[in-house]
C-alpha cells in the first residue's frame, strides 16, 4: 500500500450561493463536518443563500420542489411533477415534510447548525457584493456574523493546504 504523501486538507472555505433548504444544508453540514474532523472551515454566504444568515430570512429558509429533479412523490421513485410545484401552497407543504422529517431524525435546524459552526470556532461571511444588490447592511445579518467580504477577500483566507467549495 502506498503512503498518502499529500499534504492533508487544513482549511476549507464553502461558499453557499442558494437559499432553498435542500441547498443551504450541504453547506452546513460539511462545515460543521470538517470543524468535527479538526479541520478549519469558513462559510460564505452569497446571493439567495444570504437568506441562512439575514435575520428576516433565517428562520424561512423553505424547500422548493420546482426544478429539482431528484425529487420525488413521498414514498415512491416517481418523480415529483414540476407543474404540481407551482400549485399554491405546494411549496409550504414540501417544506413542512422536510422539516418534520429533520426533526424525527435529531438533525439541528438550519439556525442551530450555525450556532454549533460558530461554537466549534468556525467563520461566517457575507457577500459584499451580493449584500450591495440586495441591499443589505451588516445589521440585517445575525449578530455572530463575522462580517462582509469580497470575494477576493474570502479566497485571499486560503493557504495551499486549503479546500475551496461551492455549493
């Protein structure tokens, strides 16, 4: 067997551009996952996927089935129809089951995955310029954020033993 004689992963930086639940949760789930395994990691937070950290938004971070073709009808392997997605109250009801469905299985809300990621020493960034467009400021944003970058300010946070990811 050979010996692995690359340098092993110190950092990782995870920019997450989407604000649909089932986007903003691989984000989180790789960053607490790296902080666990003693690997630094740093959240970016970019266009829609501001809404996991602006205050008026975090707590509605929601599931929607349009466009998603790995969706499927509850129960079967019959993909979900993207007309039935735009049915009024589709939306909410997709995002109830998710929900519920995180709750049974112990998994923390998209809010506590961020308390636990800034409890484990873990950075959370906002986009500068996605903030500019949609005119945010710092204040819109939870309090624990550690403030609002540019994207070559993020990357300029890497070394050579760092992972850039983009979800």
């Amino acid at each position: 067997m050979e010996k692995n004689t690359e340098k092993p992963i110190k950092k990782v930086l995870i920019v997450c551009s989407k604000g649909s639940l089932v986007d903003v949760y691989p984000s989180l789930v790789m960053a607490n996952g790296a902080l666990m395994e003693g690997i630094e990691a740093e959240l970016f937070f970019t266009f829609f996927g501001l809404d996991a950290i602006t205050k008026k938004t975090m707590h509605k971070v929601c599931m929607t089935p349009v466009g998603n073709p790995a969706m499927r009808l509850p129960g079967t392997t019959f993909p979900f129809p993207n007309i039935i997605g735009i049915i009024p109250g589709v939306s909410l009801l997709a995002t109830w089951m998710m929900k519920r469905t995180i709750e049974k299985l112990d998994i923390p809300t998209n809010i506590e995955f961020i308390d636990m990621i800034r409890a484990g020493g873990g950075k959370v960034w906002g986009c500068k310029m996605a903030m500019d467009m949609f005119g945010l400021k710092k204040e819109d944003l939870r309090d624990d954020v550690d403030g609002v970058l540019t994207i070559g300010e993020f990357y300029a946070r890497a070394s050579a033993d760092t992972q850039i990811i983009f979800t």
